[in-house]
C-alpha cells in the first residue's frame, strides 16, 4: 500500500490503482491541461471527478491536497527521489509531468524559457481574462446593464487572441515544436465557443488560431483526454 491511499482525499476520492498518478479535476480548460498532458506523454494515472460545487472543492478532503480550492490536482505516489509529491496549479503540474516524462519541455534551454514563457503568458493572462470574460458575457455577469466589466473583456480577449495569431505566424505550434505551452493555451482558446464568444471576439477572423485549434484537437491524445474525467451523463 502506497501513500497515496493514506492522504485525506483518499476519504471522499479513493484511489483503487495507487500506484498510479492520482488526478482529481473536472473537464474545464484548466482541468483537461492536465489530462491532455497526461494522455500525450503516456503516465499512468487515475482520474478522479471533482465538480465545481462547493461541496467538492471546499470540502476538507479536497483543501488538505489543494487549499485554493481549484482543480485540478495530482498525487504522484512515485514523485521525487521516489517519494509521494502533491501538487495544485495547474502549470505548475504541466511542468512537473513534462520534467517527469522528459517530453513536451525542451532540454535546450532558449526553447524551454520559450516555452515556460508562454505557459505563464496562459496562466496569467489567457485564462483569467478570457474566465472573466465568460463570467459576463455568458453567466451571471452578462444581466449587469452596465456594460463596462463585459466591453472590457472583449476588448482584452481581442488583445490577447492578436497575440497568439501573431505568435502563431509561420508555426504550427506556439513554440514551434509542441510542447505544454499548446496544451495550456489551445484549451483556453477552444472555450470561446462555450462561452458563445467567438463572433464578438473576431475569432474567426484571425489568419493563425482557428487553423491551430483545430490542429490541437485532432491529436488523438487531445481527443481522449478533453472529457476526463468524465461527465456523469
């Protein structure tokens, strides 16, 4: 018996293969990073669903691996020096698993900064703005009448999706070769759809990125990994 199975998530998410990598998270963007990366870099894991309700996220079980309450999150059993690693955010965890596997990061190191560079440009600009935006163009947000906090974050999802059109100019990928960095930004990318988004960004009018998600979407790991875990139906 591992260790995996002795962490208190274990109570409300057990884990029936604990030798395996253990990720708890729910099929969002930021959640299915982690599973298209686990999918394409070939580790064994074990998904787990943690829904968006309160009652997962803020339970005890979920806080003592992640007390942001975000997914999603992994136990590696077999981290480190062969001991048990826990870890939250997500590109934090995209880059564990790519030292882990030695795929997806460059070892050159002008292309891992690259790389690296990009992610964070994911994590801290992509995915919040584009998260705002969907908050007030599509759910609660959008029955503001004010509609200063909705113009906003169109205009800054305009902004950051010249960005990557830009970027993506002569490439097929952000870096050139694939690596984590598509993994974070295409899923992201791939959300204004949800959000009914598109039309109002000019997303298809962009020469670069709809030609690249679609790219993104047809590796066959992408495939696989964009509804783990799985919805209940």
């Amino acid at each position: 018996m591992t260790q995996t199975v002795k962490h208190p998530i274990s109570a409300r998410w057990p884990a029936t293969e604990p030798e395996k990598i253990q990720l708890y998270s729910y099929p969002t963007p930021n959640g299915v990073k982690v599973s298209i990366a686990l999918e394409e870099m070939g580790l064994a894991y074990e998904p787990h669903l943690v829904t968006l309700a309160d009652a997962d996220v803020k339970s005890p079980d979920f806080l003592a691996l992640n007390p942001n309450n975000k997914i999603p999150a992994i136990i590696d059993p077999n981290g480190p020096d062969g001991a048990q690693i826990e870890m939250f955010e997500s590109g934090a965890i995209l880059i564990y698993l790519a030292e882990k596997s030695g795929k997806f990061l460059s070892k050159d190191p002008k292309t891992r900064y690259q790389t690296i560079q990009w992610l964070m440009f994911q994590m801290g600009g992509l995915g919040p703005m584009f998260g705002q935006l969907g908050f007030f163009y599509k759910f609660a947000g959008a029955k503001m009448e004010d509609p200063t906090a909705r113009d906003r974050y169109i205009g800054e999802a305009k902004r950051l999706l010249a960005v990557v059109d830009a970027q993506l100019e002569g490439r097929d990928w952000i870096v050139g070769e694939y690596s984590i960095a598509d993994m974070a930004i295409a899923p992201w990318l791939n959300a204004l759809d949800f959000y009914g988004a598109k039309e109002v960004t000019g997303y298809n009018d962009l020469k670069n990125v709809p030609a690249y998600v679609a790219r993104f979407y047809a590796r066959p790991a992408v495939a696989r990994a964009k509804n783990i875990p799985a919805r209940p139906e």
